[in-house]
C-alpha cells in the first residue's frame, strides 16, 4: 500500500500525465458570471437522452442443477430477474482530448484527469488500472478536425460487443458521422467488422483501427457514454441496430413454414460441441449454418425467417435479434461454464422463446449431458 502511494504522489509530482478521474460535467461545468469575451471552448453535452426500463425474467434452464451462476462477494454477479433501468445516453464533445488503448480512455491532457463515462476495465477498479499508474504512456498522434469515437470494452474480438455496445453509437452520431474526419473502432481489422460497418454505411475511408496502447490527441473528440449496461440489452439497442442496418421487421413467424437452423461453431476452442456431426444426422430437417461465411444480407434473411435457431453461447447468438416474434431459441453451455444471460435477455427484448441446457461438448456419452439427452431435447423442441 505504501509503496503504491508513493508511486502515485511520484506521478503526480513528476509527471504532466493524467491521475484521477472525474465526471464530464464536473470538469466541464459552466463558470457563473463570466464575461463574454473569451476563447471558444468546444467541450459540452450536446445530447441527452433518458434511458428506458427493461424487464428481465428467470430463464428456462432444461438441466437446472448445472446452471453454473458467478458469485462476487457473496453477491450474484447477475440477477434473475427484475425491472432494470438502461443508461441515459450522453454525445459529448471536448477540446484537444486524448484518447488512448482499446478501451477508449479519455482524459482531458491540461486538467490531467480521466473522464469518468469513458470505457474502463472488465474487473480491475480505475485507481490500480495501468494509464492511471503509469510513468511512461505512448507517443501521442495528433488527429486535426472532428474524431468520433466507437471505441469500447470487447469489441476488439467480441461480436456481441461489437454490435450492442459499439455500432449502436452510430444513432448518437448520426447528426455529425459525416462531418467526422476521423472514426476510431476497435481493432484489428477483420471481414466480419468491415461487412458490418459496410452494411452500416459508415465511411470505412475514415475509419482508424486501433490496437494496443495506440495514444491520439484529437483537435475535437466526440464520444458517448456506455449506452447499454452489461448484458442488459434493451430494445432501444435492438430497434437502433435494424435501423443502422436498414432492417424492416416482417412480422411473427405464424405464417412461415418450419425453419430450423443450428448454429456451428466449428473450430472455436470451448464452443465446438465436437459430436455436432454425428447428432445432425439424426434430424436432417435441420439446417447447420457457419454465420461467419455467410455475407451480412445471407445472415439476415437466415436469421428472419427461421423457426428455430440452436446454437452454443456466443457470437451466433448475437443475431437473434433479427428474429421473428415467437422464434424458438435453444441454448446450450459446455458443463462447467458460467452462466451469462446476455443472450436469454436478448431474446426477452426481442419476445422471443428462450430455452438454456446444459451439455457435455465433448464426451457424447455422458448419459445427462451427452448425444441421448440432446437427442430427446430436440424431439420435444422442434414439436
């Protein structure tokens, strides 16, 4: 404890770098009384919406006494139920802001202090975080005119947070993207980032993929506060998606014929169920789908107009909320693994018919978690 005392006063005292953390409007708050005649400052709120209420319920688990939940300090990391309330949603704008790492940290360089709203880490607290503690930061790369920033948690690797926590900024933005001369997403570049932001038309010529520690100073940055919480989706998230994308809803699934798809995750470590195959051909009715081969407007019309999507938790799943009404989700988690209701309250919002199990990926034989019990799931299931 002394000893990281002694190394924050040292930065404070040595250092011109930034070492605490406030909220925006702390910072940026107006000064009473103040003449007219002085320089033009181009940090304030320029949106502010409320955030809506979403109402989550207990999940249908088929093999309850696997469900595996994560406990912090005695306390469920995440509630069964209940009425949660999203965000308000914040665009701000400041002056000769830095940025820097994929979290998107942001810090005012002259008052040395972080801005509270942007990203932080998954479980390590600001105070002990490694831009706050650091004698040594990057070479700055100086970024003229306006620079928005979609920068967040996950969304280096991560679909879901790809999707629901950083392309949703692109409604925050939407009276500014085309004057930005600068747009920061999450790296590194890959086919599945480009085809979406393609999809969202966003200018992909102005498009900066950060990775690592990459540091910038922007002669104007905009950025949003986190619009969801985590694994809380709501449907202001879901209705923003459809409308970047340019999605119509088509109504339930009453009128559609049966569509089954399953959704492979072939080769991905911990989410490959390795006996797929061998249960597939037992049900020829079912379609077995790779998302990530499919182009964006294949994996929309696979998504619409399905009866049933089964898949293990993860990327896939973050497309359910293409879905019809009424369409029936099956997912499944590997024995073991924590259960993460981000897909199950996706579904909620989406009023979609959500099913969780429990199953052994790899050992088919196992009488509970295994082929057989998969195999009279699926019978009742797909009725």
């Amino acid at each position: 404890m002394l000893i990281n005392f002694l190394k924050k006063i040292a930065i404070v005292c040595f250092t011109g770098h930034p070492y605490r953390m406030k909220k925006f409007c702390e910072l940026y708050a107006g000064h009473t009384g103040q003449a007219v005649d002085h320089p033009e400052s181009l940090s304030a709120i320029l949106r502010h919406e409320p955030g809506e209420t979403s109402t989550y319920k207990n999940i249908s688990v088929i093999n309850p006494q696997w469900v595996n939940n994560r406990y912090i300090d005695k306390k469920p990391r995440f509630k069964s139920s209940g009425v949660f309330k999203s965000p308000d949603r914040y665009l701000y704008s400041m002056s000769d802001a830095c940025i820097i790492g994929q979290l998107g940290l942001i810090y005012d360089p002259g008052k040395r202090c972080f801005i509270d709203e942007s990203a932080k880490e998954w479980i390590v607290d600001f105070k002990k975080s490694l831009y706050a503690n650091s004698f040594s930061l990057p070479q700055k790369v100086f970024l003229k005119g306006i620079t928005c920033s979609y920068l967040t948690l996950g969304a280096d690797g991560g679909f879901y947070h790809f999707l629901f926590e950083s392309v949703i900024k692109t409604e925050m933005y939407r009276s500014v993207l085309k004057q930005a001369d600068h747009i920061l997403f999450n790296g590194p570049l890959t086919d599945w980032k480009l085809k979406w932001v393609n999809k969202a038309n966003i200018d992909c010529s102005k498009i900066i993929w950060v990775e690592g520690n990459a540091h910038y100073q922007c002669e104007q940055l905009l950025f949003t506060n986190k619009l969801i919480a985590d694994q809380q989706v709501s449907k202001w998230a879901v209705n923003t998606l459809k409308e970047v994308f340019g999605i119509s809803d088509t109504g339930n699934n009453k009128s559609i014929t049966k569509n089954i798809i399953w959704i492979t995750r072939k080769g991905q470590k911990n989410r490959e169920i390795e006996w797929e195959y061998e249960l597939l051909k037992q049900f020829p009715a079912i379609e077995r789908v790779d998302l990530s081969l499919l182009p964006v407007d294949g994996t929309i019309a696979k998504l619409q107009y399905a009866t049933h999507v089964i898949g293990p938790h993860g990327a896939g799943l973050s497309n359910i909320y293409l879905c019809r009404p009424g369409t029936k989700i099956l997912e499944f988690y590997p024995n073991g693994a924590f259960f993460q209701p981000c897909y199950q309250r996706l579904s909620e919002v989406c009023f979609l018919d959500h099913t969780v199990m429990y199953l052994d990926f790899r050992n088919k034989a196992d009488i509970t978690l295994g082929i057989n019990a998969l195999t009279d799931m699926l019978n009742k299931f797909l009725c």
